[in-house]
C-alpha cells in the first residue's frame, strides 16, 4: 500500500498533549479527523507527520510551536476602554469573545478586567507551545 502523500484525502486517529501530559483534543471526542493533505486544513506539523505515514501505522510527534500555532505575539494583547466595548457586555477573566470587524472575526479571550479597561489576547490559545501528536492512520480515502 502506499504511503500518504500531499493531495490525498486521509482519516485518521489523534491525540494532542502539552509537555505537561495535558490533552488538549483527541479523535476520542470527535470521531476520526478526515483532511486532504497540502490544503491547509490543520497545522503544517501535523499535516508534515501525516505524508509518509500507511494505513495501519501509528507514530508519536513533538511539533514545536513554529509548526504549529506559531509564538506567542504580545502586539495581540489589546486594551481596550470599556465605553468601546458592546452595550451591556459583562466580560470575565477567561471568557472566550468574537467579535465582528470589517467582515473579520477577532477571536478573543478576556485576560483582564478592570473598572474601566479590559485586557484582550488575540494569540491562539495554542500559540508559543510545542504540541506532542500519537497518529493512528485509518487509511487513505
């Protein structure tokens, strides 16, 4: 059988750890993940471990953060006064907000709250940490 390579669609079964042990998504969740290879469609990483791969073999990837959700940015950290904020919006450390700006989508968790700011991070949840990927590949669609 061969081995996947760029262009093919394949399914497969994953789970993502932190350096921690801390498993942040798995295939357990979801079901398999179905992508074709060289569309983008997951962190250039994982979709790098994938090409190669047969079906049936399973193998275990550390992705450093470059490959992944890239560094941590601090220019991604935005204060923004409270009477710019939506009316009526009650914000709290560690909710996640999107809000909607030139037909863009700003996905963005509260880091802060105070009487008259509130402190945004723009950055991936993911972003400035390596990821450690076990990949069961199912088969090559």
């Amino acid at each position: 059988m061969a081995p996947a390579k760029s262009g093919d669609l394949v399914r497969l079964n994953y789970k993502g750890t932190l350096a921690d042990g801390t498993v942040f998504d798995s295939s357990e969740a979801h079901g398999p993940l179905q992508f074709s290879i060289g569309k983008g469609m997951v962190i250039p990483g994982f979709e790098e471990a994938v090409v190669g791969m047969k079906p049936g073999e399973s193998k275990t990837v550390e992705i450093p953060s470059e490959k992944a959700y890239g560094p941590h940015r601090d220019e991604l950290i935005l204060d923004i006064s409270r009477d710019k904020l939506p009316e009526g919006f009650e914000p709290e450390a560690g909710q996640r907000v999107q809000f909607s700006k030139d037909n863009q989508k700003l996905d963005l968790q509260v880091i802060d709250v105070r009487e008259d700011m509130v402190t945004f991070d723009g950055n991936h949840p993911l972003a400035g940490k390596d990821l450690t990927f076990e990949i069961e590949l199912l088969e090559i669609v």
